[in-house]
C-alpha cells in the first residue's frame, strides 16, 4: 500500500514544496510565539502569576 502512496506523490509535479511550505510554517510559527514569550511585560507576567493567590472572587 505504501509503495502506491508513494509513486503516486512521486508523479505529482511540484509536490516537493509542500514538505518546504510546512517546515516554514511549523518554524516562524514557534520563532514568532518565542519572540512573543520573551518580550511580553514582567509586570503582567508577574500580575498574572498573583491571580491565583488572590482571594477576592
């Protein structure tokens, strides 16, 4: 069964990109979401690591 996968994605032009398209995407994506993380504000950061102490429901 793997063998017909196979030559069948082996006869689509161009199908070499997509394994390229979704490194990429799948890269930027935790790239961005890193610069995110760290440039976020310890003010808040340490605002919401408070929220679960505070007994005001």
């Amino acid at each position: 069964m793997f063998e017909q996968i196979k030559h069948n994605m082996e006869t689509i032009t161009g199908v070499a990109i997509y394994p390229i398209i979704s490194l990429s995407i799948f890269f930027l994506f935790f790239v961005g979401l890193g610069v995110w993380v760290f440039s976020y504000k310890k003010e808040k950061i340490n605002e919401l690591r408070q929220i679960p102490l505070n007994d005001n429901l």
